[in-house]
C-alpha cells in the first residue's frame, strides 16, 4: 500500500471551447446569442465566462438572481454589457436594479407596478406560453409601454425535439409579440437554438450548450466539452476477494482486485447518486465507481491498470462526456456542473 498525498479535486474551463459553441449556437440559430450566465456561470464562474462570451460578441446576459446581476456589474464595470435578471423586480428591488444599471424581465403586474413607481425604465416582459413558471400568460399580456425592450417566453419541452408542446409554445407566443413593435423577441433556450428558424426570432437565450452540455442531454458533435471536473489518486491498495469498500458494504470484490482512492466526493460536488452507476477516466479508460462516494473520496476499480498516486482522474470532461455523466448519477449536466463545490478551484485555460 502506498502513502497518501493531499490533492484537491480541479474544475477546469476551457475558454476557448466555450467560444467555439458560442458561435455554433449562433450559426445553427441564425440569430444572435444572448448567454444565460446565471448560477454563476452554471458554476463555471460568471465573470470569467461572460468575459470572454463579451470578447466573442456577447453584448446581452442573462441572470436569475438580482444579487447575481449585482455582482456580474461590478466585475464587468458600468460600461459593460446589457444584463437582464430574470426573476424581474421584487418590492425594493428597482432602487438596486437601477444603481447596477440591470434590466427587469417582468413577470407578473404587481413586478409592472413596482417598476413603474420606481419611474419606470428599459426592461424585459415574460409570457408564459405553457410552462407555468414565470410569466404573464398570452391573453393577460399588456399592451406595449414605454421602456420595453425585450419580450420572451421559456420552452418546456425543447429537448426533445418532436414534442408537440414545442410548437404550441411557439405558436402562442408569436400570437402575442406582434403587439410589441420593435421590440426585440426571445423564444430559444440551448435546445431551442436546433429545431429550426420559426423557433430563433430576434434572439436566442442559450444556457447549458455553452457549457458543454448536449441539446437532447446526450453528447452532441456540434457542442464540444467545456467543463472538466479532476482528481488525483490518494492511495492505491489490493483487495481480497471477499473484502468491502466504503460505506455500509456498499461493494464486496468477488475477486481479487486493485483499488484507487481518488479524492474527490461529494463535498466536492461529485454526487452520491453516482453509487453504483458512476465511472471515471483514468490512463486511458473509462473505470466504474466502487461503493459510495463519501464526503472527500471515492474508489475506482483499477484492475490491470498501471496506476500510481498522484495520477490524475477525469470525473467527467472531454474523456468522460458530462451528459454520460450525468445520466450514470440519475441526473442531468445542468446539475452536475451547478453542484460543483466552492472548494474546487476553477482553472482557466485557452
């Protein structure tokens, strides 16, 4: 058995894949791309990306949170982009969307009223074509008021592509949008951007394609892998037939076998769902999960391989796709990227 040696798990981003499905997205949409940045960048880091979406082209953001928008204005400085925050305005929060110059996407009248006492100003308006989530529905929509700049609903169903509530959605938003002259119209989200130009409008609004992950939650050769979560082996060891490993039994070796510590678990965001399904890339092949992921560990099949400590391990990136990922977990990307810890550092490449 060999020692251990610290070695935190590693987010790394890759910039320059970020800017290559930035502007796929806008040539397969035909339409400019208006990045949703929130969450911090779907954990990627909100500054860095928007940073060098802005650097592609990028002139509009998308936040949920008014304290995301906040944030994003003061790294982006007062002559940065347009943000809009998606959660609109809430009692007294127009004071503090006006200071960091961020636009209101308003959902509801009680967000049109705060706005307007607020005196008013340019901001987004949601229709809520079928998703029931945020926004007015069709035959509640205002009539055009001055400030409104953008128009946008939300797809429910966009990742898969034949589903008829794609359409509905569609059609009832283009229903009501011919009433805002000149303002600019927003249907697609990341999957939107592929079911065709009656879906692109003004604008698309893409999210987890930027980041890496596919339009249907599989991988797709047009999205390249952003986003690669690593580790480094702690402990190599043998295990007897016979002999558990983690938690509760969670596996018993039926045959003699090498086992790899690797530390990275789920305080580092990497899920416990992944017990029993999970898997990893390391020396060149994919290697399943053994047992439970814990709190800082997890255990990795290594039989026949050469492996030794300090040897990096790819929970998901360009060798392991994040929606196979996030499929082994029971989950999807969108989760698996926002549920990466403040304790992994993110690194930056180009």
């Amino acid at each position: 058995m060999t020692v251990s040696v610290p070695a935190p798990a590693v987010l790394s981003v890759d910039l320059s894949a970020l800017a290559r499905n930035y502007h796929t997205l806008g040539a397969i949409s035909g339409q400019p791309v208006h990045p949703v940045v929130k969450a911090d960048g779907y954990g990627l880091g909100a500054q860095a990306v928007a940073t060098r979406l802005m650097a592609e082209g990028a002139r509009t953001f998308f936040v949920a949170r008014a304290a995301e928008g906040v944030r994003l204005r003061a790294a982006l400085g007062a002559d940065g982009p347009v943000i809009y925050v998606l959660d609109g305005c809430h009692g007294d929060d127009a004071e503090r969307l006006k200071t960091a110059d961020l636009r209101p996407v308003l959902n509801h009248p009680a967000q049109m009223q705060a706005w307007a006492a607020a005196g008013g100003g340019t901001c987004g308006l949601q229709i809520d074509t079928g998703m029931n989530r945020l926004g007015v529905r069709p035959e509640d929509a205002p009539e055009a008021f001055d400030g409104l700049a953008l128009v946008l609903t939300h797809l429910a169903c966009a990742d898969e592509p034949a589903n008829p509530m794609n359409r509905r959605q569609r059609d009832a938003f283009a229903g009501v949008v011919d009433r805002y002259p000149g303002v600019i119209r927003s249907f697609a989200n990341s999957s939107g951007c592929f079911l065709g130009p009656d879906f692109a409008f003004d604008a698309v609004r893409p999210g987890i394609c930027l980041y890496g992950g596919g339009p249907e939650g599989r991988p797709d050769p047009r999205i390249a892998p952003v986003a690669a979560l690593t580790a480094q082996v702690l402990q190599v060891r043998d295990v007897s037939a016979g002999e558990s490993v983690g938690y509760s039994r969670g596996f018993i070796a039926e045959r003699p076998m090498r086992v790899a510590t690797v530390a990275a678990g789920y305080a580092d965001g990497l899920l416990r769902s992944y017990s029993p399904q999970g898997a990893v890339w390391i020396v060149g092949e994919t290697r399943p999960l053994l047992g439970r992921v814990s709190m800082d560990v997890c255990a990795v099949d290594i039989t026949g391989l050469d492996v030794a400590v300090g040897d990096p391990v790819e929970l998901f990136g360009p060798n392991r796709f994040i929606d196979d990922a996030a499929a082994a977990a029971g989950t999807i990307s969108y989760e698996l990227l926002t549920s990466i810890t403040t304790r992994v550092p993110r690194r930056y490449v180009d």
